[in-house]
C-alpha cells in the first residue's frame, strides 16, 4: 500500500476464487504481480486498483469517510437530545 508500514491481517488474507468478476481480477492481479507462491492477497489486489484505477478507491474512500461522519454527526446529536 503505502510507504508507512501498515499492519491489517485482513490485508495478507488470500483472495479466493468466488465469481465471475472476482475471478477476473484476481487471475489479472495474479499475472501482474507474479506472486512466488500464487497466492493473490487482498492487499495485492488493492495495490493494483490505486496503480490502475484510483478513481474508484477514491470514491469508495469518500464514502467511507462522509457515512462516519455522518454517523459522529448523529451520534452527538443524540448525546445533546438526551442531556
């Protein structure tokens, strides 16, 4: 991912082969990186589509970010309703 070490066991977890589409992606993440072990892990797979396809992190990252605030927002509003 980035240059900061960052450490998320889910991110070493080998993708499986489940579906069209997953397939597709992982067999090509599988030839671009040439993984020694040919194993496909989630993280190789998030590498590929910010190197190929950053539009699309961005988005899901906006997202991400704009329902937890959302949420804090909400959160907080109750805190005062209740106080």
């Amino acid at each position: 991912m980035s240059q900061t070490n960052y450490n998320n066991d889910i991110l070493q977890k080998v993708v499986s082969l489940e579906g069209e589409l997953k397939n597709l992606i992982v067999n090509y993440v599988g030839n671009k990186k040439s993984p020694d072990n040919e194993e496909v892990t989630l993280e190789m797979v998030i590498t590929t589509v910010a190197e190929e396809f950053p539009e699309l992190l961005l988005v899901v990252a906006e997202e991400n970010f704009i329902r937890g605030y959302e949420v804090g927002i909400n959160d907080g509003s109750a805190l005062i309703k209740e106080g």
